[in-house]
C-alpha cells in the first residue's frame, strides 16, 4: 500500500483467501485492505490517537438515510446523545478530492447535521466546521481536538 500523509501506525495484518485483511480498531474485525480501507484505518488512528476522540462514540461504515436513499458513511463521531459531531469522507490515494467528493459529504451532511466534516484521500485532507446560522462552511486549518460540545 502507498505511504498516506498521516503519522505512522501499528497495524494488524493476515491474509485469508489470497487477500489481505487489516484489522478495525472500532469494528474488532478483519476488513479487506483496499486502498480505501487503507486511508479509514489511518484516518481512525489519526482521529483516536492524535486527536483524541473516543473510539467508543466511532461510528464506521454505518448506514445512513439521505431523502430516499440508503447511504453509508464512512466514519463519524458522536456526542454522549448520539448525535453525529464529526462526520468524515474517506477516498482512495488516488481519487481527487473535488467539488463531487465535497458535494457527496454535504449530501450525507444534509441528515447527519454534524458541527465539523473531514474529506480525504490519504494524501490531501480538508477540515470544514459548520455554521447553520449562515448557511455555510468554514475551512480549518487542522481538525480540532475533541471536546464533548462544539
């Protein structure tokens, strides 16, 4: 797998069926290693171990109802009362993270309602808080830390 721009990580590996599995730090399972998979099991550790949200509240690949449709989310976390605080779109290394990936994640957003979003692919990450008052995102320049209430 290609080198991501997160810090380097312990991960788990076997191989089952002349496939490579790695294992999910918040599934407690072994997971095909696609690059995609690639960039969320980085993504996880950089937000558990760097950023300090609670692995507890994770949430990965969960179903989520956009209008009439059923959509997964690639990985988001929660507040105590179950609503989504930071909601993150994961693509592979080599997918640019363009308008259509940005509008994908605002499309999710539009139910999940969360303060702070998170698009990468890897390589390129972007960080956006959510003001509802206005109608508009703001671009960070870093994911903040975890706190319970934004």
């Amino acid at each position: 797998m290609v080198r991501l721009n997160f810090p380097s990580y312990a991960f788990r590996f076997k191989s089952r069926e002349n496939k490579m599995l790695v294992f999910d730090i918040i599934r407690k399972k072994y997971v095909i290693l696609t690059p995609e998979e690639w960039v969320r099991q980085h993504c996880l550790h950089f937000l558990i171990e760097e950023k300090k949200y609670p692995p507890g509240r994770t949430l990965v690949e969960r179903q989520l109802k956009v209008a009439t449709l059923d959509k997964r989310m690639d990985i988001a976390v929660c507040d105590p009362k179950g609503k989504i605080q930071l909601l993150v779109e994961c693509k592979a290394p080599e997918v640019v993270l363009n308008q259509k990936v940005f509008d994908q994640i605002a499309r999710y957003n539009w139910e999940a309602r969360a303060d702070l979003l998170m698009v990468t692919n890897g390589i390129n990450h972007f960080y956006c808080r959510m003001d509802y008052e206005k109608g508009e995102y703001l671009f960070l320049p870093e994911l903040p830390l975890y706190k319970e209430n934004y």
